[in-house]
C-alpha cells in the first residue's frame, strides 16, 4: 500500500469463545449478536470498510453452521463491507481438540482451508485472535483454560498457536496467493522501579514473542529462546519456525488504558485489594495510573512495530469503556496518532472500533458470568442496539470528520494519579 494513504475505517464484532473452568463463555450469543443479522447492516450506517468477524471453529459443536456463516458473509457482500475473518478468538476450537497436541496446527489449517473453499470471496483473514494473550491467560496466570501456571505449558501454547498460523497462512496462500493474513497482538509495554528491572525486560522480551516467532526471530540468541526450548518438543517446534517461517502480511496493533504496565517492588504503597499473591512479590498496575508515565500506546505501539518489523500495520481494536465522552476521545486519539504514524511514513491500513455491539465480562476477564456489559458504538443492552456516541464518532471519522482529539480523558488528567511511581522519574 502507499505509506501515506490515510487508514481506513473498520470495525469489530467481539465474538470470544473459550472454556473458563470447565464453563464456555460465548460473547456472540451473550451480546446478541449472533441472533442479529440486522447487525450488519447498522456496520453500514457507520460506513467503515471492513470487519473484523468469526466464523470460529467449534462454535457449533463439531459441525460448523455454515448457513449462519453464509448469510452474513452475503450480507456484508451485499453492504459492500469486507470480512477480516476470524477463525479462533481465546479458544482452542471444538471439543476434544488438544492445543498441547502436536498435531494442531494441521486440524486448525484444515479448517482454514475449509472456510477459503466454502466461502472464495474471502480475501483477508485473521487466523487466531492474540496468540501471546491467550497462551498468558491460560498458560502462565490459569485464569482459562487448561488452567495452567505453568511455563513449559506457556511456552507450548504459544509455539503451537503460532505454527497453527503458519500451517493455515501457508494453506489459504496455496489456494490464492492473493489471501492477506492479519495477525494481532496486545502491543502494552512495561515499566517498573530499578529493583525489578530483570522483570520489565521479560516482559518487554515477551511482548514481542507472536510477531517474532511468526517472522523466524526467536532463534538461540533471542532472549526467550531459553524458557521456551526448556521442554524438547518445544525446541524441535522452534527450529520450524526459525528455519521456514511465513510471516503475515499485516501486524495488527491491540492497545488498551490498561495495556501498559508498571512493576513495583514497594507493595506497601498499594491498596490490599491489588497486592498480588506472596509469591510474585511485587504489584503490577495499569501505567495509566502511575505519576511520572505519558499514556502514548496508540503512538508508540505503531512506530516501535514499525521500526522492529517493517511491516504493514493496524490498529485492530480499540476501545475504552466507560464514561460516553471518554469513549469518543480514546478513538480520536487513536485515529490521530494512526494519522501521524501514516504522515512519517508508516503503513497504517486500518483503525478498528472494537466491540461495536458491545462485550460482557471483560472487567473480569471473563472468568465469572456474564458480568458488566459495555457498549461499543451501539448499546445492545436492552435487545435492540442503539448508537451511542462512540458510534456517531466513527461514522464521522468514516466520513472524513473525524473527532478532534481534545487532551480532556480522563487519562490526561491529574486526578488519574493512584500511584506514586518510580522515584527516579520526574512526576
């Protein structure tokens, strides 16, 4: 694409479908969505170009509901709105399939396959939503499932997550080398006080690790290569992905308020009601919150990915719950900062409205029942979707008003200070 064309305008249907202690959690069904095909057409009324929209493996149980697929992929084709589709969203696909399996990547690459066939307009997919997220989630913190703490388990989801793309962006390339594959991932950066500085360099090592297993980086001299290859079968999938990767042909950027992180040994500073378990030994809190730190995701994502990758970007969700004004300020700093990574000549795609039928849960991760509902640009709460400001916003942006993106978030205030921060950074 031309590096100064400005991004476009996309959407996203939040559509998590996962197993949370042995419980499915199904976002498309606890927001409406999936009962809605009448959805599609306020995506319309917005006037973005694409959307982000699943047609997940193993939703329907082991055979897939390709009528529900059909009619909304007609639907979007006859609105004129592309599909970026997404085959896996935090889960793992149907049941009895094995993540830990070795033999995942080629069911999963199958069933890539078989969606191109069905369905040969496709031209864009986003094979599995943030591999690094899910592979942490549920892995290395057992909040989903298999539940595990465990980073021999950590390590095996993520390598086999990430061959699982490479086997499906392979397949869907043979059928039509004009297929674009779009990966994403949490783009948050971690800072910490100087005591924990071997911590916040993990953890910025590992940021990275979807888009550097995907582009052949994670060899003997990458800074992660030695907890993962720690397991054998983990070190013999590595080789794969260093000796004969197929990396994607867009990076996808998420950011969130909470996305950035900050690290603190002095845990007697911090409320009890966020001091970890004695184990960890320090608090981890949104950066958001911390005197001393600038809140520059959208920014700083896109250039640090740029200048790491030299691929094209997006900005593949953006959201921020909460007050409606605020709401609309967070998208218009993103497109801006989407704007000016495209003026210096960064490839910006799309920005992305996450969530536009709203999302349950997420204020707990998921892990208990339906829990807060959050609007996107539509408020489904009642049944029947209403727009909502963000969504006026959007439809602005979409035709060439975007809002302006006045310093007045809460994020921009002083009153967002609950943290006292590094003592050796300026307040």
């Amino acid at each position: 694409m031309d590096p100064f064309r400005p991004p476009a305008v996309w959407a996203g249907v939040e559509p998590s479908f996962l197993t949370v202690g042995g419980s499915r959690r199904d976002q498309l069904a606890e927001t409406g969505h999936a009962d809605r095909l009448s959805d599609l057409d306020r995506l319309a009324d917005l006037g973005v170009s694409a959307v982000r929209y699943p047609i997940l493996w193993g939703r329907d149980g082991p055979e897939t509901d390709w009528e529900w697929a059909a009619a909304r992929l007609g639907r979007l084709d006859e609105l004129g709105i592309e599909p970026i589709v997404g085959l896996l969203h935090h889960g793992w696909g149907p049941d009895g399939v094995d993540p830990l399996d070795p033999h995942y990547p080629a069911l999963f690459a199958a069933y890539a396959v078989e969606v191109a066939r069905r369905f040969p307009g496709i031209r864009t997919f986003l094979p599995i939503n943030e591999p690094l997220t899910t592979a942490r989630f549920a892995g290395l913190y057992g909040w989903w499932d298999p539940g595990a703490r465990d980073l021999s388990v950590f390590g095996r989801l993520i390598v086999g997550q990430c061959l699982a793309i490479r086997a499906a962006a392979r397949a869907l390339r043979r059928i039509d080398p004009s297929i674009r594959v779009i990966v994403n991932e949490d783009a948050g950066k971690t800072f910490g006080t100087p005591q924990l500085a071997a911590m916040v360099d993990l953890y910025n090592d590992r940021r990275w690790l979807t888009f550097d297993l995907l582009t052949g980086r994670v060899g003997r001299d990458h800074p992660m290569w030695e907890s993962l290859a720690a397991a054998p079968e983990v070190a013999d999938r590595l080789h794969l992905l260093v000796d004969d990767p197929d990396p994607p042909d867009i990076l996808g950027i998420d950011h969130y308020i909470t996305s950035d992180r900050f690290l603190d040994h002095r845990r007697d500073l911090y409320p009890a009601d966020i001091i970890p378990d004695a184990e960890r030994g320090f608090v981890d809190v949104e950066l958001a919150r911390v005197a001393g730190y600038e809140v520059d995701g959208f920014w700083r994502g896109l250039r640090e990915t740029w200048e790491r990758y030299h691929l094209p970007l997006a900005l593949t969700e953006v959201h921020l719950g909460g007050d409606p004004a605020d709401e609309v300020l967070w998208w218009a700093e993103a497109w801006h900062d989407a704007m000016s990574a495209v003026g210096s000549g960064i490839p910006v795609e799309g920005v992305t409205t996450w969530a536009t039928f709203g999302s349950c849960g997420w204020d707990a991760l998921l892990r208990f029942d339906c829990g807060t509902y959050m609007p996107g640009c539509y408020d489904a709460s009642s049944g029947e979707p209403l727009l909502t400001p963000l969504g006026e916003a959007v439809m602005a942006t979409a035709s060439g008003q975007p809002p302006a993106p006045l310093a007045t978030g809460w994020w921009r205030q002083p009153y967002r200070l609950s943290y006292p921060g590094n003592p050796d950074v300026a307040a």
